[in-house]
C-alpha cells in the first residue's frame, strides 16, 4: 500500500463514524435507521440520517429480529435517483452489498422494482416478489476516485428502498482482475459446500464479511441435479487459506465428496449468460490412506478445454488443509449453469469441493462527459439540497435541474438553477459544459463578471436576468453562433452594449442595467428587440406594426381562427353522430354471399359465431364470421368490435376489412389466415420448433403491446387464447377475435358486470375481483407461453396427473423445483437452448402469479422473448460453426435427491376450475 498510515487514518476518519472495534474499511448502513448500534455479530450500524431524501418507516417481518431489518428508507416513485455517496480510499478494492426488505412497508402490497446502479453504470433491477425476503445485491469494485455513489432510480413498480447499504474493504491483491479498471464484479453465486446447516458463514469467520451461501439452502433452481453418491465431509483441523481470495476456514473445513465418482450440479446464475470471473476452492480435508488417490477433472458442457487439467488437491496445494484455488479469469458463462467433476480413471477417491465463487464482468460506465465539470459547480454549493442529488449528472437518469443528450457519454445540454439563492461569481466551470443549449441562472444573487462562454458553441438560451451581476456584456457573446434569446435585465451591468449583439437574429433582454449603454448614443431603455437578420431600424418597425396588427385585429383574428378550424369540428360531430360505423367498409350481403359460396366453407366457430371461408371477385381471401342471430349479446359486441376494429391497425392483429348486416345477422370481415390456430398446431400433428414458437409468441405480444399501448384508450383483449392467435401463410402470428375487448378507462382498472373468459386462460384475481387491468391478458398470456413450452392444453383431464387438471399449477411446480425438462414439449426433439427455455418459462411463471401487480408488462415480456430469440440464434449460429455449444446439451432431469417431492398431488389445486365455471363459455 503506497498511502501512508498519517492520511489513511485520516480517511478513516472521514470514511466511517463508526471505527473502533469492528474491521476497519467497514461501513454498515441502516437506512431508515435512528441510532447508532452493535448488533450480534459485532458490526457497527449507524443510520443514514446524513441523505436528505425519502422517509423511513419501520416494518415488521416474521422471525427478523435484526434490528438492520426494523427499518428501512423509501423514496417517491419518480423518474428522479436517489444516491448515497460514500468515502473510499482511492485504489482500494471493495465489496459493496445493498440489500431490500420490503416487509410491505407501504400497507400496499404493491411489490416495488426499480434500478439500482453505481454512480453511472447500472447495476441490477431489485425486483421484488416476496414482503418477507430479502433481496441482496453484491458487487466487487475498485475504488478510482475518494467517493462513490449507490444510486435508486428507475421506479417501475412502487416505491424503490432500501433497507441496508455496507461497504467492506478488501486488502492485498484479494480480486483482483487485469480488467478491474474498466468492469466491476457482479457477484452471482459464492457457496459454501457441504455446509452444515442452512446459515450463511460472514462476518466473524470472514473478516471481510463476505456471504458465503449454504448449499443446503432451498432456492428455486439452486444446485438441483445432485449426483447420487453426493456425501458432506468436514473437519475441525485448521486449513492454511491464506492465499489469493483467502477464504474463511469455516467455508473450507466443509466440502462434499462425490462418493460415486461425481460431483453433479445445475444453478441459474444471475445476470448472466455473460463473461465472468469463477474460482473453485478446494482443500484436502480428509485422511486417505497411503494408497489412495484423489485425482478429478472439471466438466463443462461445452468446454472441452477446461476439461484437460486434472485436479489433485494435495499435490496441488503441497499438501493436506491448504487451500488449492484454480480458476477462469475471464469465461463465458450461461443463464443457467451445469458442471460436474468427475474422478479419473487411476484415482481411488472421488472429487471434494469446499466452495466455488462466480462474479459477472459488469462492464463501466463512463458517465457523463461534464462529470467533473459539474462536480467543481456542485461542490462550491455543497449545503444546498440541488446540489446533493449525487452520482452521475445524467446516469442513470439526469439530476432534476440538469437535462443531458442522449449519447453514450453523454453532455449536459441544460442547467435550470433559477431562484435557487445561489451567491458570488458565476462558477467558470459553467463555460466547460461544452454540449450546454440553455442555461438558466435568473433570480438568483449572482454577482461578478458574466464568464466567456465561446467554448459552448450550442448555446442557445442564457437567461441571468434578476441578478447583481457587474462588469461589462461580454463581447465574447458575439461569438456563439446559436444564441437566440438572452436575458441579462435587471442587473448591475456597466459599459457598453456590444454592437454586434444588436444585429443578431436575437432576442435580447437588457433593461434594469442602469449603467449599461447602447451603442454611441444615450442609455436607453428598450425593452425587447426582435431580431431579424435586416438591419436594426427596419427591424423596429416590423416588429411595432406586427404588435399594433395583433392588438387590434385581435377579435377579426379569432373568427378566421374559427372559420379556419370549422371543417375538421363539423367532420367530429358528424362521426359522433353515425356512431360506430365510421370507417368500418360496409360489405353488401350479396357480396358476402358471393364470396363465401352461400357459407359453403366452415372454417371455425368462436364463443358468438361461425366461420366460414370466402374469395372476393379479386382473388381476396377472407374469413367472415356470422354472429349468433337472436343474441342480444351477440349485437352489443357486434357494433362494439366494429368500432374498434376499425381504429386497430397492426400487422399482428387479423386485419378487420369491415361488416355487413343484413336483416339479424351481423358478420364481420377479416383477412383469410392460411395457417389457422396456434392450438391446432399445438395439438395437431404439424409440430412446430421452438424457434417458431418463440417468433409466434414474438408476434402475439407485439399485438397484445400494441393494443395496451399503442391506442388510447387502452384495449384488453379479455380473451387471449392459442385459438386465438392465428397464423399466416408464412407462420407469422396474429391476434384475433377482439370480440370481448373493452376500452380500458384511462389508467384506472375497469368493472364489468360479467366476467368474460376461458376457462384455463382465466385470471383469478379478475374473476374474484371483476377488475379488469391489463394485466389479465398477461395472466392469459403466461397461459399461452407454458402451452407453447409443454405442448399441453391448459386445461387438460389427462396431463397433469391425478388431482391436477390445470397447465398454471402443474408447470409452477416443476420450473419453481428446477425441473424444466419434466415440462418441455417431447416433440420439440431436444432442439432447442434450454438458456431459452428457462427464459420463457421463469417469465411465463410471472404472468400467473395470483396478483396482477406482480406480473410483468407485456413489454417486459416481450423483450424477454426477444432475448430468448437471440440466444437460440447465437445457439444455431454456434451449432453452424460447428462448435458444440455449450447450453445446448440437454440435461436429463434427475430430481434432486430427497429434496423435492413432485409426485404429491394436493399441491396442484384446480384453481381456474373450481371457480371458473360458471364463466366458462
Ligand atoms: C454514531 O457514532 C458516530 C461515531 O462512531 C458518531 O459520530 C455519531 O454521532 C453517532 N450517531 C448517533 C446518532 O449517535
Ligand atoms: C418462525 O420461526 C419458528 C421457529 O423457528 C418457525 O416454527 C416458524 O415456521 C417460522 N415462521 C416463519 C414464517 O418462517
Ligand atoms: C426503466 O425500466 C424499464 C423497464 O423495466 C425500461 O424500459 C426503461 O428504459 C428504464 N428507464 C431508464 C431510464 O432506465
Ligand atoms: C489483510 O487483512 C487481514 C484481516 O484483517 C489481515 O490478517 C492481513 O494481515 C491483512 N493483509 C494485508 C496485506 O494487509
Ligand atoms: C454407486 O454406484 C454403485 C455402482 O455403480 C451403485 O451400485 C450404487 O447404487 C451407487 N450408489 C448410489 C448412492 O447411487
Ligand atoms: C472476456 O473475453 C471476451 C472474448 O474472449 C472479451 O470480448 C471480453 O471483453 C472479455 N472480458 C473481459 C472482462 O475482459
Ligand atoms: C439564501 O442564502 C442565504 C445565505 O447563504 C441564507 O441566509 C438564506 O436563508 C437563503 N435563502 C433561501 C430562501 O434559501
């Protein structure tokens, strides 16, 4: 360490309010907290009293007693960021931890998700699913400048908070990577194996407080697919770890050993597929006898080369207790990780693991262009509120009064700082934000000289006006070729008016400047010049005579005004008046009759009507749905579809091309769909691949995100279904049948009298509630993605076991268990990335929670889609090059041993059946 210990104690003192006993480089956050406290372990909290944003409040969790876990801080659910700023020591590594117990600290149950990130680089999404788990982010970093900032923005859902913040300081090289300048550590996984109870080791046993997990710990799809023969061993002799990472003792006195010969494991990591930094530990723990031998090889699907080297962790480490620590640097890594060690063949003894740790390379963010600049600005105003916002000026979002472009390091383009009570100079460092448009500095007591403002080239709009500003109008304005208005009134300025400034295409404001003189003659005191690019006095003229044109022809003015605009109000009262029939094409009955062969054709029925195929005169292929005569509910979603199926365009929606009615029957027009159902596909005898699966599914959101998002008001489909998703001649998915779609009422969720719906496809909560959102055509969704993975109906007497009748409960059973492959269709042949598979189906899962608030958007999923899409294209890409790819291997489901049990059917209750019935069309 180069720094000397006379200012490394001074830092500390800067650094911690807390310091003596515990480690020091500790910094342990209780947000939301009141005092300062020790709790059982020995770690120092103190409050964060000192951020000057949020509230806190205090929540109460089941069987939490910790007194960090009593409060937290939340923030209003703005587009705004909240940041801590922290002390560092410059050039130190250190492990950062935020954690979340949201403990339903609003009375709401609204689960909040939001963005976290570190100072400009994003970090992760804190999504919360559960009021009573704790969420924990950790990231490794190396500290390049004497602060930090943890920033909350982004707010998607509920409020963002946060409930402890704790920096742990690393010593020695403990990791560090030849890439620690340009990415920090996402840490994704650090077990401990073989632990003995389900506890995490950390602080004491860590003097740096790293969390080191149980492997006996139950998450969903965490170290499933243990080998059988999988044994825990442990000793109490003193292991030497005092090397590279230099694990806990207590984490490397326990390990397991593959008694059959292999260690097998499968864990979904965190942020990843991505490139990562993976360390195994190992040390030899156990007395073998003179005879025998430990020797085993690493196996990564996918990786043959890492498979060469075989370990023999006694010759390795040079000798029994001490710690052997290989690892990869820098390796690509999937979503969802499987390895195995398994024993060479001359060895007598199976594989040991004690621990393993991945970290994601998250690569920084530079931030904005004008950091520094502005940090010097703020730091000069370092007690007002405006100036404590922290983090990057314009990442992840920019502070409130600063507005930046849209560049990857991006410029602050706009400072808003009016009335903000800001004294002395106007800082230079203003005239260093080189990208800055406008600039408003007004009512404020700025004194001094205006600064040179040549370096920013862009700027447009300088308003100081209401200041004590002093000195002369500086000529260097003249120099700005985009300047357009500027307002200096109502200051001390002196001199005389730069000429220049007066014949510019220019408004300009300088009044209130006693000493301030125009050009050669007598100080006088024009109010606004209006420029031009004519000379000044033509100039005046147009713009007297433009005023004395607007005052008096003011009332002759506002009758053209309504004259001009008659036609467009009389075309909009005369819609309202022929109703919904506006722009729908209205078909001759004879056309219809033409073009269907007098219905000859049936091509389907839905829940109110009859299909049946038709060829216009043209050649025109079309579908004509003949609504169920007598019904008066037939006749309300008649006018209801064509009005809105007039207004919807959107190449995945079945284009509507109009009505015909003749006598009591109503019909609709669609474009003919070549390809029929989604559900015919699924059940029928054309199999489709995964990849068309998921461009199908692609296809449907698109569709659905359109109709939530793309009219105004908003329109849910009601009754999303694989019948009704339809397929064109080239397999592309459209959505159809808006025959039960009702305008969503802005924002608000919407009551209908009758709930509407399939069974299967259901959402509970809008069958209980009758609250309509949006969110049930996600639950519907959720419905059809776990259809289109197991190529089973959802509602089906046969699939799903003996008790179970339901697709929603049997999946959520086998994917939260890790056991995917119980659920993949078997016709999809093994072709697919199971990266993707588990994508849409962890996806799938959030569109059925019970709870619409806790599904995602639509948007949300499709973008998940879309990321599974690419990785089967980079999968097939891969697999063209010949390269055994790495996910691609299938991997054959053995439960994990004793830890699950799939058989039981009372687990699977028939939700949607039982109560859905009597809605069921
Ligand atoms: C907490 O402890 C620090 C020193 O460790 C002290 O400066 C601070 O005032 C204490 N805060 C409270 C609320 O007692
Ligand atoms: C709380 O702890 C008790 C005793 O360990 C246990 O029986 C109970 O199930 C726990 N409750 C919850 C909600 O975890
Ligand atoms: C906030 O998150 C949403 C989705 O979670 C994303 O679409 C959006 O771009 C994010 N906004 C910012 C400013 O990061
Ligand atoms: C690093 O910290 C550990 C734990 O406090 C200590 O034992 C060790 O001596 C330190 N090493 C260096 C190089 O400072
Ligand atoms: C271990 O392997 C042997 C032989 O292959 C087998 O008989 C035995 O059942 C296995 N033990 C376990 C626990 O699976
Ligand atoms: C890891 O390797 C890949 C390709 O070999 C490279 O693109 C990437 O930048 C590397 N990551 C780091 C953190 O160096
Ligand atoms: C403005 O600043 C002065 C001195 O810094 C302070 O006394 C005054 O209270 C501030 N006024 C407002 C409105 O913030």
């Amino acid at each position: 360490m180069e720094i000397k210990p006379l200012l490394l104690s001074f830092f500390f003192l800067l650094l911690l309010d807390a310091s003596k006993a515990q480690m020091p480089g500790f910094v342990s956050f209780d947000c939301g907290g009141k005092e300062n406290f020790t709790d059982e372990i020995g770690l120092e909290w103190t409050p964060d009293i000192k951020l000057i944003y949020g509230e806190t409040a205090g929540i109460s969790v089941t069987n939490e007693t910790r007194k960090q876990y009593q409060t937290l801080r939340h923030f209003p659910a703005d587009s705004r960021k909240y940041c801590y700023t922290l002390n560092v020591i410059s050039r130190s590594r250190y492990l950062l931890r935020a954690t979340f117990l949201y403990g339903n600290f609003d009375n709401n149950n609204v689960y909040p998700k939001f963005d976290i990130s570190l100072g400009a680089t994003y970090w992760s999404t804190i999504v919360i699913s559960d009021a009573s788990t704790i969420e924990v982010r950790e990231l490794i970093f190396l500290a390049l400048s004497p602060t930090i900032s943890v920033c909350l923005s982004n707010a998607t859902t509920g409020q963002p908070f946060i409930s402890t913040l704790e920096l742990r300081q690393f010593n020695g090289s403990i990791y560090y990577t030849d890439f620690e300048e340009l990415y920090y550590l996402s840490v994704s996984a650090r077990i401990n194996f073989g632990a003995d109870s389900e506890a995490p080791v950390r602080y004491p046993d860590d003097p740096f407080d790293r969390i080191w997990d149980s492997d006996s710990l139950k998450k969903a799809n965490y170290l499933v697919d243990v080998a059988a023969g999988t044994e825990k061993v442990s000793t109490r002799k003193p292991i030497y770890v005092n090397s590279k990472e230099v694990p806990p003792q207590k984490v490397m006195q326990t390990a397991v050993e593959g008694t059959n010969g292999s260690l097998t494991y499968r864990l979904n990591l965190d942020g990843f597929p991505g490139f990562g930094w993976a360390v195994t530990y190992f040390a030899e723990i156990e007395d073998l006898g003179p005879d025998e031998t430990r020797k085993f090889r690493l196996v990564l699907p996918g990786n043959a080369d890492l498979s060469k080297p075989a370990v023999n962790i006694e010759e390795n480490a040079q000798g029994k207790y001490r710690l052997y620590e290989p690892g990869f640097t820098n390796l690509s890594l999937p979503f969802v990780l499987s390895f195995r060690f398994g024993k060479t063949s001359d060895s007598k003894r199976g594989p040991l693991l004690n621990a393993m740790e991945i970290n994601k390379y998250l690569e920084k963010n530079d931030g904005s262009l004008d950091g520094a600049s502005i940090a010097k600005i703020v730091s000069y105003y370092s007690s007002s509120n405006w100036a404590q916002e922290g983090g990057d000026p314009c990442l992840p979002v920019p502070w409130s009064w600063v507005q930046c472009n849209s560049d990857p390091q991006p410029k602050i383009v706009k400072i808003t700082l009016s009335g903000k009570n800001l004294t002395g100079n106007i800082p230079s460092d203003f005239a260093k934000l080189t990208g800055l448009v406008e600039l408003w500095l007004d009512n404020n007591s700025l004194s001094g000289p205006i600064p040179d403002f040549t370096g920013c080239i862009d700027l447009k709009i300088i308003h100081l006006e209401n200041n004590q500003l002093t000195g002369e109008l500086p000529s260097s304005l003249m120099n700005l070729p985009n300047l357009r208005e500027l307002y200096v009134q109502n200051n001390m300025l002196s001199g005389t008016m730069p000429s220049g400034l007066l014949n510019k295409n220019l408004i300009l404001n300088y009044s209130g400047n006693i000493n301030l003189r125009k050009g050669s003659k007598s100080g006088s005191h024009m109010n606004i010049i209006i420029g031009s690019s004519v000379g000044a006095g033509v100039l005046l003229i147009a713009t007297i005579t433009s005023c004395l044109f607007l005052s008096k022809g003011k009332k002759r003015y506002f009758e053209q005004d309504q004259l001009d605009h008659s036609p467009p109000v009389q075309r909009l009262v005369s819609s309202k008046s022929k109703a919904h029939t506006e722009a729908a094409y209205c078909f001759t009955f004879s056309e219809i009759e033409d073009s269907t062969r007098k219905f000859e054709k049936k091509i389907g029925s839905g829940g109110f009507g009859v299909v049946y195929y038709g060829k216009m005169k043209d050649g025109k292929e079309i579908a004509v749905k003949v609504l169920t005569s007598n019904s008066f509910q037939g006749k309300r979603e008649f006018s209801n579809e064509v009005t809105l199926l007039s207004r919807i365009h959107h190449r995945n929606l079945v284009q509507f091309l109009g009505y015909s009615q003749e006598g009591e029957r109503c019909m609709l027009v669609y474009e003919f769909m070549h390809n029929g159902t989604l559900k015919e596909h699924l059940y029928g005898h054309k199999s489709i691949n995964w990849f068309k699966r998921l461009q199908i599914a692609e296809d449907a959101a698109k569709g659905i995100e359109y109709l939530h998002t793309g009219c105004v008001p908003a329109i849910i489909h009601r009754d999303l279904k694989s019948s009704n998703i339809l397929l064109d001649k080239h397999m592309r998915a459209k959505v159809s049948d808006f025959g039960l779609s009702k305008l969503a009422v802005d924002g608000a969720s919407h009551v209908s009298s009758i709930v509407r719906g399939t069974v299967g496809y259901l959402d509970p909560e809008y069958y209980i509630s009758q609250q309509l959102t949006d969110k049930s055509d996600v639950y519907s969704f959720g419905v059809i993605l776990l259809e289109l993975i197991s190529g089973h109906e959802a509602i089906s007497n046969e699939s799903f076991g003996v008790n179970c009748r339901n697709i929603v409960q049997w999946a959520k059973l086998h994917i939260e268990s890790g056991d995917i492959q119980g659920i993949i269709d078997p016709s999809l042949h093994e072709e697919f990335d199971i990266q993707s598979i588990w994508k849409i189906a962890e996806k799938a899962l959030m569109c059925v929670q019970p709870h619409g608030h806790m599904r995602p958007s639509i948007s949300e999923v499709l973008k998940e889609i879309q990321d599974a899409i690419t990785i089967e294209r980079e999968a097939a890409g891969a697999a063209r090059e010949g390269n055994s790819d790495v996910s691609r291997t299938s991997i054959h489901s053995s439960l994990n041993q004793g830890s699950m049990d799939l058989g039981g059917t009372d687990n699977c209750l028939s939700f949607d059946e039982s109560i859905a019935r009597p809605a069921a069309r």
